[in-house]
C-alpha cells in the first residue's frame, strides 16, 4: 500500500527532524486511527532518531542556541536572582486575572 509507505516516510522525516519519539506516534497514530501501525511507527520514528542523533544536534537545539535571549539551560544566575526566585511562591506568580 503506498499510502503506508507515505505515512512511514513522513514519520521518520519528523522524527529525524524534531527527535520527538512518543508525541509524534501518538499523533500519528491518532492520524490513522489504526493500531497495526503503531508497532512499525515506533520502530521508524526511533530508528530515525537514533541516526540523526549521530549526525548533529535537533533544528530546535539549534535554534535555542542561536537566540542569546533565551537561556533555559544556563545555571549562571546571579545571586540576586537566587534570592528573589527563592522568595516566589505560586501565589505571587499565577493569578487569576486574565
């Protein structure tokens, strides 16, 4: 059937592409709404991973990396910044206002 090889295709060009493993079967699998093909997605999407993770870093890791603005992985906060993060509780972050 070419719309199976189409489906595994277009799976592991997304897999290899945004290293997502789980969410992307998932949606794939809500896409076909068939569970047979759940079993060769998995297989597909994580051989795809596997490869592309010997190849280089994800599109989004290189787009992390490439804006200054955005620094979720960087433990270099200032003391300052310690102190007032410490002080937060839910409360005072999320209100009820929108």
């Amino acid at each position: 059937h070419p719309g199976v090889y189409a489906l595994m295709g277009a799976a592991g060009a997304l897999g290899g592409f945004s290293r997502m493993t789980i969410s992307l079967a998932v949606i794939f699998l809500e896409i076909t709404n068939n569970m047979y093909l759940l079993l060769p997605l998995m297989l597909v999407i994580m051989t795809s991973k596997t490869i592309a993770d010997r190849f280089g870093p994800s599109v989004y890791d290189i787009v992390l990396e490439s804006n200054p603005d955005i620094h979720l992985l960087e433990d270099g906060l200032d003391e300052d910044h310690h102190i007032v993060l410490e002080g937060l509780t839910v409360h005072d972050v999320c209100t009820a206002e929108v």
